[in-house]
C-alpha cells in the first residue's frame, strides 16, 4: 500500500567502509504535518516569500530518521487526470527507486492520472535530464518566474512513465 511508510534500506561505500543508509518515505498526515511540510517546501523553492501550495497531500522522506526531502502534490484537476509534483531536498540520497515508484505511483496508480506537471528553473540541469530520461515533455516559458528567468514545464504522461522502465 503506497500510504504505508516503507523502509529501503541499501548499503553504500564510504572511505572503504561499509555504511548502512536507511531511506524510508511516507505520507504526512492531513492538517498540521502536511501544511507543515508543504511549507517547508515551498520556503526551500521561494525562500522568504511565504507561499504555500494550498490544497495538498505531500510524501516526506527520510534519510537515517532525518527529513531527506519533501514531495507536495497538488492543482489535482480529476476531471483531466492531471496533478502537480513540486519538491525540495535538504540531503542527498532520497531519490531511490522505491521513492521514485512511491512519487509517481501515487498520481498514476493511487490517482488515476495520466499526467503529471513538473515546474523546473532553467538551473536545475540535473532535474531536466532526470525527468528528459522519464520521456517528460519539456515546455520553456519565458519570463513565466519572473521578467528575467524562464520556468520550465515538464509533463510525463502515463504511457511514457510506463516506457520508461523505471516502474519495474
């Protein structure tokens, strides 16, 4: 069950020693911990600028009982199949492949979506070949963060998220 926290645990090479990492992700609760977290969120994309997501459900994940990263989902539209995934990460090593099935199972399984919209600042390199490798199409807007920075649209469908082999 995608709403269950479930723990992945992976062995990584540091200095010749063997580490034991713990990444676990969850769903927050509704209320006090997913406004929480959305906050968190939104003051990482928008530092200092107060703005929330409204309206959303959000994964927390974890890395050794540490905040990792924070996943909002939110503008849901049922009647399109379409929601929005904005994120922000404190610690490196969150993006496993079952928090990669958890963050986009949710709007293609649990949701029923067949797209999801990824909003993505031209400095964000490593996010546009992540998502290009997804088979995300991509959508460049000028001035759309502001009058001198463009915002980048990503938008995955279910058929190219079923593609691309990262499900299994």
């Amino acid at each position: 069950d995608s709403c269950a926290q479930i723990a992945h645990r992976s062995d990584i090479l540091n200095g010749g020693y063997r580490v034991l990492r713990s990444v676990a992700w969850g769903f927050t609760d509704p209320g006090n911990d997913t406004d929480h977290l959305s906050r968190l969120v939104a003051d990482r994309i928008w530092p200092g600028r107060g703005r929330d997501f409204g309206h959303c459900t959000c994964i927390a994940v974890t890395i050794d009982g540490e905040l990792g990263a924070g996943l909002v989902y939110h503008n849901y539209d049922p009647d399109a199949g379409v929601i929005e995934i904005s994120g922000a990460s404190w610690r490196k090593g969150w993006l496993t492949k079952s928090v990669l099935r958890a963050m986009y199972g949710y709007p293609f399984r649990d949701c029923r979506c067949q797209a999801v919209v990824q909003r993505v600042s031209d400095a964000d390199k490593a996010q546009h070949r992540m998502l290009k490798a997804f088979g995300a199409e991509h959508y460049r807007i000028p001035r759309l963060r502001g009058r001198d920075e463009a915002e980048n649209i990503f938008v995955t469908t279910i058929e190219a998220w079923e593609a691309n082999g990262f499900p299994r």
